[in-house]
C-alpha cells in the first residue's frame, strides 16, 4: 500500500511511502500555474533502497536524475530538508525555463 501525505496545507508537495521493507519513497513538488498542476521536481528511491534520484523539470520534460547514494532516512530527511529551504528557488529555476 502507497501512503501519500503532505507535509503542510497548501504547501503544494506530496510524499509518497511504501510502509513495508524495504521502503520505497517518492517526494514530488508541485505547482499550480495556468490552472494546471506541474512537477517541478521529483525524489525518490526507484530503483534501490539507498540509492536516491533527483529530477529536475525543464518545462514540462523530465530531466535525467542527480544520483547519490546512502541510508534511505538520510535521504528522504535531506529532501524535507532541501524543499523547506529551497523551494523558492527550485520553483524560480523551473519558472525560467518555461
């Protein structure tokens, strides 16, 4: 089973958990333009459980993952951590290349 959440009200992000082992997480931010809802940028574990993928968005294309690697608390604390402080930023990049 796959738990979304968000992590406060209107914050336009969404995570995404699969609670079993190993857990398989996905983080996307998202952002309402135009009356249509884009992915700004993604984060998640897809295809190991420490191995950890960015995607950045040119538009409306997906761009190829920043690939890092470790512990996946690490990880998905490191993405709460980033959007909280730089989501600002990432929107303002992803807006400049509209």
């Amino acid at each position: 089973m796959t738990t979304p959440s968000r992590a406060e009200p209107g914050d336009g992000g969404r995570a995404f958990k699969r609670p079993s082992h190993p857990i398989e997480y996905a983080t996307v931010l998202l952002l309402e333009r135009d009356g249509a809802v884009h992915a700004v940028r993604t984060f998640d574990n897809a295809h190991a459980p420490t191995e950890r993928h960015e995607h950045r968005y040119i538009g409306a294309e997906k761009q190829e993952p920043i690939v890092t690697h470790g512990p996946i608390n690490d990880a998905m604390h490191a993405v709460e951590v980033k959007l909280r402080r730089g989501w600002r930023d990432i929107v303002r990049s992803w807006e400049s290349t509209r």
